[in-house]
C-alpha cells in the first residue's frame, strides 16, 4: 500500500503522495462524487490540525491563520477572490521562510486546503501534504499514523456529505450551483479518456 512511499523517500521527494498513491483511492472516489461545498466545509475542518501544530511552533506567525479566516469569508460572499487568493499565496510563502521540511508540509497543507474553494482539484493537496508531513515526523513507523488520517479524511468527508443540506451557511453565489461539474472528477475522466 506504501510502496510509493517508499519509492519517493528514498528519492528525497519533497511530496510524498500524490493522485496515483494507492493508500489515498477511497478517499479520492469520495472526493470525486461531492458538491463543491461540502469540500470547502470538509478542507475547512481539516486544516484546523495543522494549524493547530503550526501555531504551537509558530505562535507569532499569522499568515496560515488569517488566510483560513479570509477564505472563510470568501466562502460567505463576504469578500471577492483576489483578497482570498493573495492570503493564500501569503500562507503558501511562509514555506519559504521557514527551514523544517514537516512544519513546511503542514503550511502547504493548510494553503492547499483552503485553496479547495477556488477549486475542487486543489481539495487533494491537503492530504498530499498532510501525510507527507505524518511521514516525515514518523519514518521508521508511519504507516499506521497515515492509515488514520485517511480515515479521518474519509469520516469527515461522509459527515459533510450527509449533512451539507442541514448546515445552515450564507454561501457566495459561486458555491451555491450544485449543476456544476466537481472539478476532480473532470480530471479524472479527462486522464481515462487519454488512456
């Protein structure tokens, strides 16, 4: 289930996970079948460990933080994209400034999870980095660890799922339209019909 793993640890890979990794194939099915919403709300939940983590190293630093917070109104139709997206990319350069490989992959996880409400595709990136990070900090026995968290992912993505109709939220107006096609999903019938 972790060969892949394996194959980039050894290759020094800064992302250990990706679309084609096997232990992820549930949750990416899962992913695949949902409303746009109910990604934003699951990625929203999601980002709270890393963060959490983050802020216990980084107390000072605030960027992660306040991306999520804008993000949260960007969700609401409270602001416009581009106030949301420069946080994001503001949360994404903390990365930059920073030299430990699982605080770098926790920050990435939170940019890339809220990025999920720009679009669907970005909602994989929160585990990619996430795990990655539960790697790095566990080598020699993370297995079991990533087994959680995927599960976690799972549980939490069905709650959401179920329950997204009965969670009473101002949306914006972009995340109300349920007609339109998850991104991930599009993604994936684009690569099939390449094959």
């Amino acid at each position: 289930m972790f060969k892949d793993v394996e194959e980039k640890l050894k290759r020094k890979n800064k992302v250990l996970f990706n679309r084609d990794s096997k232990c992820l194939e549930d949750l990416i099915e899962l992913i695949k079948r949902q409303k746009h919403r109910t990604l934003v709300l699951w990625a929203f939940e999601c980002v709270k460990s890393p963060l959490k983590i983050f802020e216990e190293k980084y107390p000072d630093e605030k960027r992660p933080r306040k991306a999520i917070e804008l993000c949260k109104k960007w969700a609401s139709g409270e602001i416009k994209m581009p106030e949301a997206k420069r946080a994001i990319l503001d949360c994404h350069a903390v990365c930059k400034e920073i030299d430990d490989e699982y605080y770098i992959a926790l920050c990435h996880s939170i940019g890339q999870g809220i990025s999920t409400l720009h679009v669907e595709t970005h909602a994989l990136g929160l585990p990619f980095y996430e795990l990655t990070a539960i790697v790095i900090k566990n080598k020699n026995n993370y297995e079991e660890k990533v087994k959680e968290k995927i599960n976690y992912y799972i549980d939490t993505l069905i709650y959401f799922q179920n329950n997204i109709d009965k969670i009473d939220r101002t949306w914006a107006s972009f995340l109300s339209r349920d007609e339109i096609e998850n991104k991930e999903k599009l993604l994936w019938e684009k690569k099939l019909n390449r094959k």
